[in-house]
C-alpha cells in the first residue's frame, strides 16, 4: 500500500514527538540507538516527495 503525503507527515510527526518526550537528562531506551539517523532519512525522502507531487506548495513554504 502506498502511503500518502499526510499520512507519511504524521508518521513522522508522531515519532519526532515521541522521541521529545523523553527527559533529556535520562538515557534513552536501545530502540532509538538508530532512531535518529532513519528519521532523518525519512524527512529527506518525505521532502522530495512533496516536492516531486506539489513542486508549487513545496517552493512557496520551503523556499
């Protein structure tokens, strides 16, 4: 199934949130050893295919 463009903006947005949540003070559970990196990867991929299907939304909010 392919995901659309909300949906991969909410996945993204709920992990970015869930990865805030914790106290920066306190070590972070194994399962974001890598988290990071992949999120990263994800926003990169999740920009060009904004910009790939909404070039004229993609230019006016991310110059």
């Amino acid at each position: 199934m392919k995901k659309d463009i909300t949906h991969r903006i909410a996945y993204y947005t709920r992990k970015i949130a869930e990865r805030g949540s914790h106290h920066p003070a306190k070590k972070l559970p194994a399962k974001y050893t890598f988290r990071q990196e992949r999120l990263m990867a994800y926003k990169k991929r999740m920009f060009e295919l904004i910009e790939n299907k909404h070039p004229a939304l993609f230019k006016k909010y991310m110059g």
